[in-house]
C-alpha cells in the first residue's frame, strides 16, 4: 500500500492544504487527489486507515509538497500546524 511514489521528484510543487476539524478520510483523499498531491484518493484512504498516523492528523492548514509521498504528508499532517496551535 506504501510503495506508491510521489507525484513528482525534485523539488516538487508546495501545496497549502487545510484540513478543517472533523474531515472524514474520504473528504481528505478527494482533497489531496484534486490538489494534485496524490493520483488515487481512494488508495489514500487506504494508506490512512493502515498508517500509524491515522489517530493523529490534526486540523490546520499544512504546507505539503508533489515530491512527498502519502506517508509523509499524513506525517506532516499529524504535527500541530501554527494555525491550530494559535487557537489553543
């Protein structure tokens, strides 16, 4: 499930995602799918429901990049983003 590669290699894209509190894993594979982040939003709930990460993702809005694969974004997703932390 993890051997999927980034979209891009190099440097890759910066995306800004935000994650609003409460998405659903489907909502968030469709939102990195429609971004260009990941080609399969279905094969990225897959990733998140089998990942170490799923308990931990936190709303925010996060800097994500093409050349970051699944596991690294969700990794990226589960560190509190300033926004997130401002609010507590």
């Amino acid at each position: 499930i993890f051997t999927e590669p980034a979209i891009s290699t190099g440097t890759g894209r910066t995306v800004t995602v935000t994650i609003p509190r409460g998405m659903s894993a489907n909502e968030m594979g469709e939102l990195l799918a429609n971004q260009g982040l990941v080609e399969d939003s279905k094969l990225f709930v897959l990733q998140y429901y089998a990942s170490e990460y799923r308990k931990d993702i936190k709303p925010g809005t996060f800097e994500l990049s093409t050349n970051m694969t699944a596991e690294e974004m969700m990794k990226v997703m589960a560190t509190p983003s300033d926004t997130e932390e401002e609010k507590e």
